[in-house]
C-alpha cells in the first residue's frame, strides 16, 4: 500500500511539473541546423524531472565555414527550471560570431521575475515565458523574455494552414505559424521572421527564417522524431 501511495505521488508531480509543457517521449529533442542543404549544427533540448522541478536543458551549437574555414559561429547553453507549469529560473550563456557574449540570469522572486542580461537588471512579470520555440505556449503570449540576451521582446502570431512534414519518411500532421518580434536598439541587424510548425501533440517539429546579412533560408528541423510520438 506504501508502494502505491509513493507511486501515486510521484505521477502527480510529474503531472504538475509537466503541465502545459510538452516533452518528448523519451525526454529529448534532437535537431538539425540546415544551411544550403548541407547541415550546419544542431540544437538539443534534455527534460529533466528533478523531485517537483523540471529542468530543461539546451545546448544551440552552429559552425558555418567557407572553403574549410570556419565564417560564423553561435553557440548557447541554457538551462531553465520549471514548477508546476511555471517558469521559475534560468541560467543561460551565447557567444556570438562578432565576439559579444551574454550571460543571462533571471528568477522568481516576491511575485517577479527578476532578470538580467544585455539591458542591466530587469523586473518582470512572474507569468512571463523564455522565447524558446519548443515551447508552443509563447504563441499566446504578447511579450516575452529572449534568453539570447536577456531582454523582453513584443511578438506577434498568425497562424497558417496547417500542413504535413515528413521526417525519417513519417509524416507528421502539423500546425502552422508565423512568429514576428520587436527589435532592441543593440541588436546587430533586425529580427527575422519564422516560421513554426508544431505536431499535434503540440512538439516542435520545425521552424526556419531567412537570415538578413545574406538572405539564406535557414530551416532547423527536428531528426529524432519516432513513429510513435
């Protein structure tokens, strides 16, 4: 009876800390970073149950080289902490091509979101969301916080048609979005436009924008999607 009960409390908190979120059956998603048809990094993302806490994980790695040389580089590491639905941490590290590195940190406290990043120090809405796109429920929100930099962005959602993706030769049945957000004085050129498509269990199966320097698609696009998702 003991067991039971044990094994009871342990699905709910899963529950509570899961909810809203959607995770990968095997509590990873793996992507490719596709440039020119040739890949050019990768994104992955680890869930973590930690007792009442889902800590989530992910590691942004991008190399671009031209004749053998390596041309741009981006790399990003965060980790964000989640309880029962809610966004209550994160510690986050970009190193960008033109050599400006960011460490953003932010945390519940007192009924805010405490935060800091490119812009100094940040008080915030307790209920604002990270702008990672596996992550569906951003779309329902007007501003949230960029974890690149540690700065709030206004965005705006439309959503298309839906549409189906195939990946390993499955296909998967998605919805549709397009994603724009305000730019920041400091940003090095404007924010591209996305566009999201999102399974029916509401994962992220891909997502692409054209970057503004050299007006190349860029389409990330998930590779570890099973059969029985």
């Amino acid at each position: 009876m003991k067991k039971i009960f044990i094994l009871i409390i342990i699905i709910f908190s899963f529950s509570l800390v899961s909810e809203a979120i959607p995770i990968p059956k095997n509590n990873k998603a793996t992507f490719d970073v596709i440039r020119k048809n040739k890949v050019i990094g990768s994104i992955e993302t680890i869930f973590k149950i930690n007792k009442d806490k889902l800590i989530i994980n992910t590691v942004v790695d991008i190399e671009v080289k031209v004749l053998f040389i390596p041309a741009y580089k981006f790399l990003q590491k965060s980790e964000e902490t989640w309880s029962s639905g809610q966004f209550i941490e994160i510690n986050a590290y970009t190193d960008f091509e033109d050599e400006r590195e960011y460490y953003v940190k932010g945390k519940v406290k007192n009924n805010s979101f405490y935060a800091s990043g490119m812009d100094g120090e940040l008080v915030l809405d307790k209920d604002i969301l990270p702008l990672n796109y596996w992550n569906k429920n951003i779309l329902n929100k007007k501003n949230v916080f960029d974890t690149q930099k540690g700065i709030v962005r206004e965005i705006s959602v439309q959503q298309l048609n839906d549409e189906i993706i195939e990946i390993n030769k499955i296909k998967i049945n998605t919805k549709k979005y397009i994603l724009n957000a305000s730019s920041n004085p400091k940003d090095k050129g404007p924010f591209p436009e996305y566009t999201l498509w999102y399974a029916e269990n509401d994962e992220l199966v891909k997502f692409k924008f054209t970057n503004w320097k050299d007006k190349k698609e860029v389409i990330t696009q998930r590779n570890n999607w099973e059969s029985n998702n």
